[in-house]
C-alpha cells in the first residue's frame, strides 16, 4: 500500500500534537493536601458511622472524593506509622519501629525529596517527631522548604505549649507561641500561609494535627457544641481527669475528645475555604486519613471508646494489632478525576502512599518500596492488588501481624519465643472475636512463613526482639 507524503506528515503532526498535550498535561500537575489526624478512630466522623461527634468537612470531603473501607496505618502508634507513610514500607524494613526521638537515617529518602524532583515544593506543618533539632531526620535534612510545627513528639502532647520550631535559613529553630494560643489553630495558619507563598507552583503540603490526641483541651467555642443548657457534658456521667497528671486536667473528658474532632474538623473547613477563595480548589488532591487507632489516654477511658464506638465495628485501640488499632479513615478527594461519593473496598497501606503520590506528582526517579501505587484505584481503573500486608510491634512484648486476601494473624512473644498465634478471617468476623488459629494451622503455618520472611533484624537496639 502506497502511502503519500501527506498522509506521513499528518500522522508526524497528530503524534506531535498528542505529545505536546500530554506535556500541557504533565504541567498542570495537581498541587497535594495530605491531611493527618493523631489518634483518630476509624468510626469517629459521621462519613465512618459516627452519630455523636460532627464532622461536616470530613463528611464533605468524603462526599466529593472516595472513602475507603479497608486501610490500613502503618503502625499502632505515631513514629513508625509516619515513618512508613514518608518512606514507604512496613515495620519489618523500616528503620523506626518504634516510638521514641529515633530520626530517620541520612540514606532513607522520602516523600518530599522524591516530589523535589519533580518540582514540587514541599511544607511539613504540625507534628513531625522523625528527627529532632541537628539530627539526621530533622525536616531541613529530609526535603522541606518550609516547616512550622513540633519536632519532638511529647511536645504533641499539649494542646497550648509556648513555643515550637520553624524552618528558618535552612535549619529548625525554636520561636515563641503567643501565649494561650491553641497549636492546631496556629497549625491552620501556617498551613494556610504556605499556601499563599506557593500557590503558583506545584506544591505538597503534609498537615499533621495533634487532634485528637490527648491531652483533652479545647477552646471553649468548640466544647460548648457539646454541653446541656447548664454547662454540662451531654455525654453525663463523666469522670473528670484530675490535675497533677502527664497531661492537664479535664473534667469533661468525653465531650472533650469530641470538641477536638470537630475542632478539627472545622480547620479543614477553613482550609478547604482558602481554597476555594484562591480558586486552587479543582486542582488539589487531598488527603486525609489518621496515624493510629483511638485512644485510652488524658482521662479517656475503654469504656469512652466503646461509648462513642470510636473504632467502630472493629476490635482494638491504638498500641493493638487488631484491626482497631491499624485500620483507619481515609478519604481521597480530586475534583474532576475521582469519583465523586464514591466507596472502595480496596486494601491498601501507608506504604503505599509513597509510589501513589510520587506518580500522580510525575516523579520519574526508581523507588525501592513496599507498596504500590493506588493511582488506578482512584480513577476507577483496573488496580494491582498487594499479596499481603505486615507489621511488628515492640512495646508490651513483640508482636506481629499479617493479613492475606481475608485471613488475618497475630503473632505474640514471651521474650524472644513465640508464644501463640491468633487466626481470623475478616470476611466474616471484621470484630476478631472468633480465634480459628485451632481449626486452621495450616494457615497459621502460612501466615508465620510471611511473618518471619517480612521481619529483618533492626539495625537499632530499641528494635531488638528480647
């Protein structure tokens, strides 16, 4: 078949023609919202099954993006749950395991230094707790440009402190708070103002909040939403968390942890409205989602948990392998390409975070990781799934976890032996009440192989098996 010259030329023009509107694509990169919450429970916003506690803006999101139903945290509690959501794997290879002011290594890159490359810039704001002042893990060492926020992870613990760190000349300094001011509102302004200074460039903005966790104080403006006509909790009888103790006094303490949702929840609203106002809106992934199960902490009680059914139908709080301490919310919003109201049942991990967010930023550099990307999950195409998912816990004794399609395992140690091994399958008990380790030890068997192939021995003392 004879083809002519213009017929070679046209099909030169049409190639070039898509090239270049992919190009126009690629440079239309959407800016990245990734929104943390400390110790929230995965049935504590309305949008997870919440009937106490108001949460319109979460709600909202959840409304214009898709929620998932089956993700999961890194770990049960903060450090090594953040570290695995910024470099990408679980416990077994992550270098912090645990909690306590253990920085991430020179040789660990993460997220942001990964979205560097891509000519993102990058703003860390609220809490950090991956590397202290003059560490390897400090934020100025691992890609941020910006940084206002908590460095050490007890300073996370109150809710008014008088000072915090910003990144200034290029390293972490300490400044003043104005007295009486409530951190997370200062986290939502600074959030807010490195917005303003980089809206015209592609940027990722990580959000940590110290909401919900303890301890349990809030401006007046948001408890009051949860108080009878006499001033007292609507959540009567409550006991009151005495003075004198690691954190401060409450004598509302269930009204409390729900104020500081809603508290929250409304600087969401506010940011989601900043937005809007800088019509940055259609073009803004966000996420949102917790580093951990709720709390038993500051005056909060098991009973309070089970009162609010903060976790849920699920079994477990945070410092749990259970599916309560490790299952969270998490909502991904992104006008015009996610399906909006939309519900997914995919797995997935924090781990996962790390290969999503590097592609949708156009990140072109290899990543060694543990997940993968959740890219065509969110726009609705045909998705890899992972083979199964791993974790490891060292306070309270060494702990393990793993959860294949729907069998889930729990490993616990007596020192350095294993003692016994928890089988379930979540298909038919979400809550873990029926223990089938007994009735199926060949899965058990299968499920300890993961766990010894996924465990490698830490490199750290606080990560020994002992």
């Amino acid at each position: 078949m004879k083809v002519s010259k213009r017929n070679i030329l046209l099909a030169v023009l049409s190639i070039a023609f898509s090239a270049s509107a992919q190009l126009t694509s690629r440079s239309e990169r959407p800016n990245i919202i990734f929104i943390l919450a400390d110790d929230l429970g995965y049935g504590d916003a309305g949008c997870y099954g919440s009937t106490l506690i108001k949460t319109p803006h979460i709600d909202a999101l959840a409304k214009n993006g898709m929620r998932f139903t089956q993700f999961y945290a890194g770990s049960t509690v903060c450090a090594p749950s953040r570290a695995s959501l910024m470099a990408g794997k679980h416990t077994g290879h992550n270098f912090i395991r645990g909690n306590g002011e253990i920085p991430l290594p020179e040789t660990d890159s993460i997220l942001p230094q990964f979205l560097h490359q891509a000519g993102y810039r990058n703003g860390m704001v609220g809490k950090w707790g991956l590397g202290v002042a003059g560490t390897s893990g400090a934020p100025e060492k691992k890609g941020w440009d910006f940084f206002s926020g908590l460095l050490h992870h007890v300073e996370g613990h109150y809710q008014h402190p008088d000072s915090a760190w910003q990144l200034m000349d290029q390293r972490s300094q300490k400044i003043s708070i104005p007295k009486g001011q409530y951190i997370n509102e200062w986290f939502t302004e600074e959030a807010i103002r490195f917005i303003d200074l980089k809206k015209n460039t592609p940027f990722f903005l990580y959000l940590a909040f110290t909401l919900p966790h303890a301890e349990l104080s809030v401006p007046g403006t948001f408890l009051q939403t949860y108080l009878n006509k006499e001033g007292n909790s609507q959540f009567s009888p409550e006991a009151a968390h005495p003075s004198g103790k690691h954190y401060g006094p409450q004598p509302y303490p269930k009204a409390a942890y729900a104020a500081m949702i809603s508290q929250m929840d409304e600087y969401i609203g506010r940011l989601m409205r900043h937005l809007q106002k800088n019509k940055l809106d259609k073009n803004t992934l966000i996420v949102f989602t917790s580093d951990n199960g709720t709390h038993a902490e500051g005056g909060r009680t098991k009973k309070d948990v089970d009162y609010f059914k903060s976790s849920g139908p699920l079994r477990g709080i945070k410092r749990d392998l259970y599916e309560g301490g490790i299952r969270e919310p998490f909502i991904v919003s992104w006008t015009g390409n996610i399906k909006a109201n939309s519900i997914n049942h995919q797995t997935g991990a924090f781990w996962d975070i790390l290969p999503t967010i590097s592609e949708v930023a156009g990140v072109k550099r290899k990543i060694q990781s543990d997940g993968i990307s959740l890219l065509p999950t969110l726009l609705g195409k045909t998705q890899q799934s992972h083979d199964f998912f791993y974790w490891e816990f060292y306070e309270g004794g060494f702990k393990q976890a793993v959860r294949k399609g729907n069998w889930k395992a729990i490993r616990f140690y007596k020192g350095s032996i294993p003692m016994r091994t928890e089988l379930y399958d979540l298909a038919s008990d979400i809550g873990e009440t029926n223990n089938l380790g007994i009735k199926y030890p060949e899965i058990v068997n299968m499920l300890e192989a993961v766990m010894d192939k996924e465990h490698t021995p830490s490199a750290h003392p606080s990560f020994q098996i002992k």
